[in-house]
C-alpha cells in the first residue's frame, strides 16, 4: 500500500515538473498576444487622431485622452515601441525599448543605443533563441536572403528590410551595433548554446507612412 502512495505522489510531482515548461509558454503566449493587441489599438487610436485634426482643430487634449489610463499603464511598465513580424518564420512580437530580462520575457528588444526604428543607421534587435516564455528568435537561422522584416513603429508607420546577409559572430562583437547613413536593421540571438551571436543584417526597401 505504502508503495503504490509513493507512486502515486512521484506520478503527480513528475507530471507537475513536466507541465511547468508547458505553463511558461502558455502564458508568455498569452502575454505577447496581449502586448501586441494592446499596441495595434493604441496605434489605431494615433491613427484616427491624426485624421480628426486634420480635419479639425481638436487640440492637443483630445489627443491625449484617445489613450487609455490602462494603455499607458502597460507601455510605462514596458515601453513598447513597435512590432517586428517576419511571416516566412511565424514571427509576431512586440518590439521593447532595452534589452533586460523583462522587455526579452516580452518580447524583442532594441537596443537603446542603435538607431530608432525608421530612422537613417542601424537599427538593432535582439530576442532570445527560445525561451520558456516563447520562441522568439528560435527559427532566425532558417530565414533566407531576400526574405522581408516589417518593422511598425508607434505612428503606425510601416517599414520593409529586406534580409541581405547572415554570420555568427563572438558574443562581446560591438561591431554589429555600428551605425551609418543607411537604413539598416540588424538581428540578433544566440547561437551555439549561448556562447555565440547569430547576427542577420537587412537593408530597408520600402516605407509606408501613415500620413500619406
């Protein structure tokens, strides 16, 4: 009798052990696609804003109010700056200012001191190579020359790089964070269990503008 309780309790803990992974990524799911809808309804909202005053002379307060207390809440504990999509590879994350260990559970991450996205330099992003949050830049490896990384800022602003090269570089490579006159967006994650940085650099190709 004895013997099948321990069973018993060993079966439970080992199916709560495994389950905890399971959880982690449930929830980091649950967390993105949260951010993410949070972050199209605000851009939305900038959006009809921007309309309304081209129409009329609204004012500057009206314009605040379009954003909700609760919006505002959830940028000022991460500040999220954009989306990064890449449809070949599945990705969809909202892109966070700074790379700590919040914005990379989030989502993706600029680095602070690299280009803006949009903005003329290099701009550059750095996820994880799966977590037990998500996948993040799990898949980055497979993407191919060519392939097209769209970048929205908070305007609602759209950006196209296309993918131009790919390397693996030693993890304290500044160099992948040199900037320039060109639009350029660089990629980074881990590699080689950790001791490694897979780096994918894109040139952009094409800007959709929110006002035009």
């Amino acid at each position: 009798m004895k013997r099948k309780v321990i069973a018993g309790i060993l079966i439970v803990v080992g199916l709560a052990v495994m389950s905890v992974p399971l959880y982690f990524k449930i929830t980091g799911s649950q967390k993105n696609d949260e951010m993410i809808e949070r972050f199209e309804h605000m851009v939305e909202q900038e959006t009809v804003t921007e309309h309304e005053e081209e129409k009329e002379d609204c004012g500057q307060e009206e314009t605040e109010a379009t954003i909700s207390e609760e919006d505002a809440f959830t940028l000022a504990k991460g500040e999220v700056i954009g989306l990064i999509e890449i449809e070949t590879l599945d990705i969809k994350y909202a892109v966070m200012e700074g790379t700590g260990n919040l914005e990379l559970s989030c989502g993706i991450g600029h680095i602070t001191d690299t280009a803006g996205i949009g903005e003329n330099g290099n701009c550059v992003l750095a996820g994880h190579n799966g977590s037990r949050h998500g996948t993040f830049f799990t898949n980055l490896k497979t993407i191919q020359m060519g392939e097209v990384v769209k970048l929205t800022d908070k305007e609602g602003n759209v950006y196209f790089y296309e993918v131009e090269s790919m390397e693996v570089v030693g993890p304290y490579d500044n160099s992948v964070k040199d900037q320039g006159e060109e639009a350029k967006l660089t990629l980074i994650t881990c590699e080689n269990k950790g001791t490694m940085r897979l780096i994918v650099k894109c040139t952009m190709s094409e800007v959709l503008l929110t006002h035009e």
